[in-house]
C-alpha cells in the first residue's frame, strides 16, 4: 500500500500543466526521432539534454521530457522499419521481418497500429513492474558496502556487451577507455592533478555532458559530413492506407504482447541487456511457439507485436537497475543517469528516500505519456510518415546548433566546446572501427565512484585485496560478471547473425 501512496504522490507532482506539456512535446519530438534511421533513443536523449538546461528547467520537468523522448523514441523506432524495411533503431530490426512485408502487401497502416499498441502493452506493464519491483532491489541495494558497490560495477561493464555482442574485445577497450577518462582530474583523496597535463580546465575533470554529446550527437553529424547524405530514406511511393486494424488481428496478437512483455521485461532488468536482446528474443521465443504455418516473416502480425512489446518492456525494465542501484540497464538510460547526475541526483538505493517527489513523479509520467503516445500515434501515423520525407541535410545543422548552443549555455565555457568537439571526432573513428560507445560513457559515469568504493573497502581492509569477496553478496556479483562476460564467448553466436548480418543505418548505436 504504500508504494500505491508513493505513485499517487507521484501523479499528484506529474499532473501539471507544465509536466503534461513537457511529456507531450517529449512523445512527439522523440517518436519523430525514432522514426529518423540512424538516431534512434540514446542520441534523441543526448541531442536534447543540453536543450532541457538551456530551458531552465527544474529536475522533474527535465527528467519527465527526456524519458517521453526516450519512450517516444521506441515507439518511433517503427516507423522507417515497416515502411522502408530500414530500422530506426538496433531494437526495432526484427520488427522490419514481418512489418515491412505487411506493409508491401498494402496493410502498411495495419501494421503501425498493431506495433503501436503492442509498444503501449509492453511499455505499461513493464511501468507497473518498475513501481513494485525497483522498492524491492532498493531494500536489497541498502545492505551493500563499498566491496559489493565495486563488484557491480564490475557486473555492469562485464554484461554490457550482452549476449548478443558482437566483439566483447571491442567492448571491453571501450570500458577501458572511459575508465581512463575518468580518471582525469584531481585525485580526490590525494589532491594531485591526474593527467591534466598543466591545463586548469581539466583539474575537474571531463564533464559527461560533454562527453555524451560529443560522441552521440556530433559524431552523427560527422558521419553525415563524410557521407554527404543528402536526401530520405523514404521516397513518398508506400501508402499507408487502412490505419486502424480488424479486430481479429487485435485478439490475434494479444497473446503474444503478453508473452513478450514478460520476457523484454526481464531482459531488461538485467544490466547491459537492454532492448536489443528483448526484441530478439521476444520475436525467437513466439516464432517457435506462434509459427505453426510458416508465416513468420511473410508479413504476420505477431512478429511485429513480439518484438515491439519485448523492446517497449525492456526500455521500462531498464530503469529499475538505473533508479534502484545506480546501475545503467541500457546505453539510453546511461545518458538519463548522467542527466541525474548533472542535475546533483544520485541515482540508487537513497534516492526513493530524499528524493521521492523525483522518482515517483518521473514514474507517474511514463504512464501518462504511454497513454500519449498511443492516443498520438495511431491518428497522427500519416503525419509521422511524412517526417521520413525531410533531408537529412536539414537535421544535422539542427543537431549541431542545439549541441553548440545547449553546451555552452550549462558551463559558458568555450574550452568545453573543443572538448566536445575531440569527443565528436573520437566518437566518429570509434564508429568507424565498430567500437560500441555506450562502454566508453559508463566509464566516465561510474568511474569516479567505482574508484571511491575500491579504495574505501582497502581502506577498512588495511589493503586485504581479498575484502572485496567477503560477502555472499559480493561473491555472487562477481559470479554473474564472470558468467555475463563469458556466455556471449560461448552462445552469442546463435543470437547474433540476425542482428549484426541485417543492415543498420550507418552510425545507429544499439539502445
């Protein structure tokens, strides 16, 4: 009962007239991005950070219109997916199997609304499964100790590639190298400067915000230079047609949006797993229960609405590590956890306690702009289509101006606008060579603490290196580390051919 109490209070600091506004414009400006190839919800997310610090805007409000963007965005992912069989998004790719032969044999609209209230089943109740499952992980997240904040953090990076990695090596050099960024600075306990090479600017170190615009939104913009592409994906010749589906395809697919609520859910829960795997496994798991004629992949319903409600549920599922333990469940949710951190909120087990008006307001508002997105998206499709038709030569310069602007509005500083501008490039090579860019962002978020928690627990310990294995807490960390970094050497063979074998639009970076 009184997590029911926290939600009415959350609703009660959601319900505004500026808070319903700012989850408006955040749906529709995030399924519009989503719908765009190649963006998808960590670069809508990192494009308008600086945007929400410009605006002034207080931690709720902000923190409501980047998670609308963040669902907008999942939702937008499949749009370019059915009607141009190009994902939005690395979770929406197996939505393209089925939704882009549906919409060939005319049922293009069908199919959008079939993905849009999928997206809304598995958004909703993965919601329903933040509210009562992150209190819970909180209780268990209280009786941690600077050993067990240190193994996972380990856990965190050791699953981040998931089982779909596609180079674990690459991951693993990309955490490394955020790690080393964050050890730029003064040392905390020392008061020596680390690797600042004389330059004042960085004695505080590499600001993330920084950091995550530069290699999100400029390296985008990059990428665009050195392709000069000039035009859209889409060329206006599919029509949409009937957008409201027979009530037989309805009751068809419901069965299999509950099925993959559960699972996308799930996988989203574990850290590093994120939509990607939720998708895919939503989708595997109903062909082989749901495919008794074949038709999984010639244009059935079912496999947009599996994988759409596994990726929806998953992005919910991601926020509970991130809420609870301060743990990123996903490369998106790592930006939200930097936009928290900027805004002096720490993420984890206090924050249900001194900042509760934060968290449960934040959490009233995914339900109020789930019940958006679905009344926005099923009459307004045919507006969203048309938003495939825009050249890309006129988006990029808006990326690039609101970065600009929305960085040197938080620090008025013009060193941190050549700091971005390294990070854009850095971004841009690392895209390039296939290096994921989510481990590199983690590593500056958590490193500083990850660093603060091994050097307390040696501290009590007088350097007893073997401190931080115990606990039976500590010591199962460290197990489902060992055992996330591994399994993808073993079995991630068999989840990865359909994800990294299907094109993705250049410059896409898995949610």
């Amino acid at each position: 009962m009184d997590t029911l109490a926290s939600l009415a209070d959350g609703f009660a600091v959601a319900l505004t007239w500026q808070n319903l506004f700012l989850a408006l414009i955040g749906c529709f400006l995030g399924t519009i991005i989503g719908a765009l190839p190649g963006l998808g919800p960590s670069n809508g997310v990192a494009i308008l950070i600086p945007l929400a610090f410009t605006l002034g805007l207080p931690a709720t409000p902000a923190l409501i219109l980047l998670t609308s963007v963040y669902y907008g965005a999942m939702y937008g992912g499949r749009i370019s997916s059915i009607l141009l069989n190009i994902p939005g998004d690395e979770p929406a790719l197996m939505t393209t199997l089925d939704g882009y032969p549906m919409a060939r044999a005319g049922k293009a609209g069908e199919a959008l609304a079939i993905s849009g209230i999928a997206s809304f089943v598995g958004a909703f109740f993965a919601t329903w499964g933040l509210v009562f499952l992150a209190p819970q992980l909180v209780k268990v997240a209280l009786l941690f100790g600077p050993a067990e904040y240190f193994a996972l953090f380990v856990l965190a990076f050791a699953t981040l590639g998931g089982v779909a990695s596609r180079n674990q090596a690459k991951a693993a050099f990309a955490a490394a190298l955020g790690l080393g960024i964050a050890t730029i600075g003064v040392d905390g306990q020392t008061g020596v400067p680390r690797f600042a090479f004389g330059e004042v600017h960085l004695y505080d170190g590499i600001d993330f915000l920084v950091a995550i615009v530069g290699l999100f939104a400029l390296s985008e913009v990059f990428i665009f230079l050195e392709h000069r592409a000039g035009g859209s994906g889409a060329d206006g010749a599919m029509k949409v047609g009937r957008v409201i589906p027979r009530w037989k395809m309805v009751r068809e697919t419901v069965p299999a949006m509950g099925r993959s609520t559960i699972l996308g859910f799930i996988a989203g829960v574990l850290p590093g797993a994120g939509a990607s795997l939720g998708s895919f496994i939503s989708y595997t798991f109903e062909k082989r229960i749901s495919d008794r004629n074949g038709t999984f992949g010639k244009g059935d319903p079912r496999g947009i609405a599996a994988p759409e409600a596994g990726n929806n549920a998953a992005a919910g599922g991601a926020l509970v590590p991130m809420l609870a333990l301060g743990v990123p469940g996903s490369g998106t949710t790592a930006v939200l956890l930097a936009m928290l951190l900027a805004l002096n909120i720490t993420p984890g087990p206090l924050l249900f306690q001194q900042n509760p008006d934060v968290v449960w307001g934040l959490i009233a508002a995914l339900f109020i702009g789930n019940l958006m997105l679905l009344a926005m998206n099923l009459p307004m499709v045919s507006l969203f289509v048309r938003v495939l038709l825009i050249p890309t030569r006129y988006l990029m310069p808006a990326v690039a101006m609101i970065s600009f602007v929305g960085i040197y509005g938080i620090s008025g500083s013009t060193f941190d606008l050549m700091v971005m501008i390294a990070f854009g490039v850095l971004g841009w090579v690392l895209r390039k060579l296939d290096v994921p860019l989510v481990p590199i962002i983690l590593g500056v978020l958590l490193g500083d603490q990850m660093e603060k928690n091994l050097r307390r627990a040696m501290t009590i310990h007088d350097g007893d290196w073997t401190m931080l294995f115990n606990s039976w807490l500590a010591i199962g960390l460290w197990a489902f580390a060992i055992v996330g970094f591994v399994l993808p050497l073993i079995v991630g063979r068999y989840f990865r051919p359909k994800i990294a074998d299907e094109p993705i639009a250049e410059g896409a970076d898995p949610d």
